[in-house]
C-alpha cells in the first residue's frame, strides 16, 4: 500500500456528534423491550424513538412509560415500512448519528457507544453489529443452524458482488451518520425484509464506507424471528437486489434504488 493511500485512510477527519438518536422498530415486542432498551449504556444516547407498527400488546405502553418517543401506525405496514418511519422522525429530530436496534433483546446493546466512537473516529460510514464472530459462539447463542448456513451463503455472496468484508449483512444492529440517511433513497426501498439488504447495497453504490463489530447472538422464544418459508423469499429477494445492483453499476439498466433521496433538500430536482 502505498504512502498517499495509507493517509486517504488514517487523515479523514473525525466527527463531532449534538445529537446520537437510537430508534427501534418494534413489533409486540412487550416482553423484550424494556431488557433491549436497560442494555444500552447510559448517557450514550440523547434520545429514543420507537415506532410501533400495529401491535396489538402492550409495547407502547412500555416505551411510554421508559420515556421514550412513541411513532404509531395504526395497522401493520412491514418491516421495511417500520424503519422508513423511524429513520424519518430521526432526521427530523436533529439526530447526527442513528443507531437502530431490533427491540427483542437479540443484540446486545452495551455495544452501542463503541459503534458510535467507530462512526465519530471517521473511519467508518455505516457499522453493523456481527453475531458471527465464531461458529460455535453463534450456534451455542441459539441461531438455528439453517439460518447459520443461510447467513454465511448470502453473506458470502453479498461481500462479493459488492466488493465488501462484512461478517454479517443481515444484523438487526446498524448505526449510520445521518449523511447516509440523507444520501440514500430508501422510501424506494420494500416495505418488507429485503428492505435491509436494498439498504445496504444503495450505501454501497453511493460510496460509503461500511465496518462491523462483533455483538453477542441471542436466540430464544420471545425473539422475533422469520420461518424458513419467509427466510427464503428473503434470500432470493436479496439474491435479486444484487443483480439490480450490478446491472445499475454496469449502465445496463436502471433503478430508482440508486437515486439520491430526493426529500433532502440539495437533492430535489429544483437545485440540481
């Protein structure tokens, strides 16, 4: 490596965050709510949203009652849908840095100012949380072992076709600086899973840099979970979001995935 392309990677400034926001989109996730939101140090985020698609316990009333900020859809629109909503009310909030946590206490949440210090060092644009540090701590936390080989196929697959080294594309633990957010045209994103997968493919493309950290793996009954039939559709949806990339890469086709976010002001067509 030469001397000019070692400091392109150790002279990029750091960064100065007002504002750490951590949002959750939740899904009956009274059980494991409140242990999810107690795992994530004190004082390492000035504010918690929680956007509730339509469920039918008692979660908002938990997230009320820890403080946090409560976004409601009244019936269920998706996963995808959910994360629209929270990273929405975090721009508009003023957040600096996002992190997004799935709140059924499947990601260990004392990681999360470790993942902002890697954001705010400037080394990193997008971080993920990695439940595949070894095999055997993954499977001994509880990940059924199809979704370990389903994990470790398509993770494979996506670090190729999108020239990355992630030990994990499809953690429910990610936090962004809010350019990314800003950058990336995820309302055109699915409502559904492969909303993640879309996500990080138009990150890619649009030239943020991607890392990730290990996060311990728990799996246990109240964690919410997709079965293997809806698994799959996933893995072949994700399978097809990597083909839409190489195809818009290659100037064969094209797909508003990859246009900027024409909600950010810089990006409307009336100052381009």
């Amino acid at each position: 490596m030469s001397r000019t392309s070692i400091d392109s990677w150790t002279e990029r400034p750091a960064r100065t965050f007002r504002k750490v926001v951590c949002i959750m989109p939740a899904y009956n996730a009274e059980t494991t709510l409140e242990k999810t939101y107690l795992s994530i140090p004190e004082g390492c985020v000035a504010e918690f949203i929680l956007t509730d698609d339509g469920s039918k316990d008692r979660t908002v009333e938990i997230a009320e009652r820890l403080g946090m900020t409560v976004i409601r859809h009244e019936n269920n629109r998706g996963y995808g849908a959910n994360q629209k909503t929270c990273y929405d009310a975090a721009l508009e909030r003023g957040a600096d840095a996002v992190v997004m946590i799935h709140p059924d206490y499947q990601y260990d949440g004392r990681v999360t100012p470790h993942a902002v210090g890697l954001l705010a060092a400037g080394t990193c644009d997008v971080i993920l949380g990695s439940r595949i540090r070894t095999r055997r701590e993954t499977l001994e936390g509880g990940m059924p072992v199809y979704k370990y080989i389903s994990n470790r196929l398509l993770t494979t697959f996506e670090n190729v076709a999108l020239g990355q080294n992630l030990g994990d594309f499809h953690s429910g633990f990610r936090a962004y600086v809010r350019e990314v957010l800003e950058t990336v045209n995820y309302h055109a994103n699915s409502d559904d899973f492969v909303f993640d997968s879309e996500f990080l493919a138009q990150c890619v493309y649009h030239g943020f840099r991607l890392g990730d950290i290990p996060i311990p793996t728990r799996y246990f009954h109240e964690a919410s979970s997709i079965n293997f039939g809806r698994s799959l559709t996933y893995g072949l949806q994700t399978v097809a979001v990597m083909g839409k990339y190489w195809m818009v890469k290659a100037g064969a086709a094209h797909s508003r995935l990859f246009n900027l976010n024409p909600a950010h002001p810089s990006h409307s067509p009336e100052t381009a």
